[in-house]
C-alpha cells in the first residue's frame, strides 16, 4: 500500500490508473468501510482510500475536536484489506483554493439532517467536489447508512463528473445497530441502548402496514421513545428511498431517525 500525503505524489502514483475505485472515509475505520472497499477491490483495478476529518462540515467546533482518530490502527486495517493507496491530505492540500460561488442546498433539500445540521451538507459536497477533482476515480463507494448524504453526493457529483457513485448496503452489528465510527464514543450502556432504539424501530415500520395516518403515529411514538430509552429525538419520518419525500406507505420508503444518546448523534433508516 502506498501512502500518499500530498497531492504531487498522488498524482504521480495515480497516473495512468484505469478503472480506479475510491472510498472516502474521515477514518477511525469498522466493518462497514470495509464492506466499501471489498466492493471496490471487486469491481475496480486499483483501489484508493482516503483518510481526511474534514472541517467544513461540523456544525460545531467541538463535535469536530471529539471526532474519533485512530491514524495508527487504520493504517494496519487497510494494510490487511489489500488496499492500493492510501490519502491521507492535510487541509492545505484540499483547500488550496477559495471557491468563488459558495455550495448551496436548495431549500427542498433542508431537511433531515440538513434541516438539523446548517451547512454541514454544503461541507460534504465541497469536500467531496475537491477529493473527486484530485482524484479522478472511476467509481466512488458510499454508504446507505447516511443515505440523504448518499443522495446529494451521487446528484451533484455525477453532473460534474464522469465517475459513478456507488452505493453499498448499511453493515450491522448482531444486536442490529448500524456501524459508525462515532459508535466508538458511546458507553456500553449506551450501545446496548442505541440497540433497543433500533430493534423498536423495526418493529415500529411492520407496524406501518396497518397505520392510516403515518405521520401522526410516528410523531406519538417519537414521544414514547424519547420517554422510554431517555433519548432527544431530532426525527423520526418515513421518507421516499430515492426522493427523500414524505410517505404515507411502505413501498420504496424508509424509517429515518436522528437521535442524541448522551451528546453523541446517531442516525439511521430503516
């Protein structure tokens, strides 16, 4: 694996690289990375995986500063997941320029997250404008788990270029709970919590089948949640899989939730 810290290497190192896949991470790596780059490694020649917290897309300082790093271990996992390079890039190099027009979502997308967190998508989709720029792979790999983010990459970034975004399925611990990097800031007690939520969940959207008003039923379990495992819940809505439009039925929709366990903010869909 080569490591690459600035971009003068990496275009040395990727020159004349056909078929490259790339998976954008901000490291403290799990299973669920993993997935994206054994997907990659399948599909594509030569697989490149970044390494880079980014900035411009924490709402808040200390969300920032907390983030969990763990350079040393995930540069051993990489190592053993046949990965062909490595960026890791400082912020000079992925902000060596200012851009002229600012990034912005349209009011129809501030929802969710982006409704929760100002400006945070604007960060993701300047940060990954900026990696795909550099790097011009082929194919790009993400997550379901964040599938808004998912969404407005894959819109805005295959307008612009010819590189296809990939999506991959959501991996699960065995007590059901979507894997994070931010996981890792959690108790126990909170995890065995966060788990429960998810389980309930589950039960929660077969119950859907049989439910008339969809949002009205949602916003009283929201209450009896937040109740029930002591939790702030930013929302929980059943939401179209491909337009992220409000559903009131089960086909091509799923179960969005953001909550808070002690500070920490987890999100999944279901």
């Amino acid at each position: 694996m080569k490591i690459l810290l600035n971009n003068k290497d990496l275009n040395e190192a990727l020159n004349n690289v056909p078929n490259l896949g790339f998976v954008p991470t901000m490291g403290s790596l799990h299973k669920g990375h993993l997935s994206l780059i054994k997907k990659s490694n399948s599909q594509c020649k030569k697989t490149i995986v970044s390494i880079f917290v980014n900035p411009t897309q924490f709402d808040k300082k200390n969300d920032y500063k907390k983030y969990p790093r763990n350079t040393k271990r995930d540069l051993s996992i990489l190592r053993k997941n046949k990965v062909d390079f490595l960026y890791i890039p400082k912020n000079s190099q992925i902000y060596k320029f200012k851009r002229t027009k600012k990034i912005e979502i349209k009011e129809k997308n501030k929802i969710l997250c982006a409704k929760f967190r100002p400006g945070h998508f604007e960060g993701v989709l300047d940060v990954m404008d900026r990696l795909v720029s550099i790097i011009k792979p082929s194919k790009i790999y993400m997550g379901e788990k964040d599938l808004q983010q998912l969404i407005l990459v894959k819109n805005y970034l295959q307008k612009k270029y010819k590189s296809k975004v990939v999506s991959c399925r959501t991996i699960r611990s065995r007590k059901k709970l979507a894997l994070s990097s931010r996981n890792s800031l959690l108790k126990k007690k909170d995890i065995i919590i966060a788990s429960n939520i998810i389980k309930n969940l589950i039960y929660l959207k077969r119950d859907l089948r049989s439910i008339t008003n969809i949002k009205k039923f949602l916003n009283i379990k929201k209450i009896e949640l937040c109740n029930l495992f002591n939790i702030k819940i930013e929302y929980l809505e059943l939401r179209n899989m491909y337009n992220l439009k409000i559903s009131n039925n089960l086909k091509d929709s799923k179960l969005f939730i953001a909550y808070h366990i002690n500070k920490i903010r987890l999100i999944d869909n279901l």
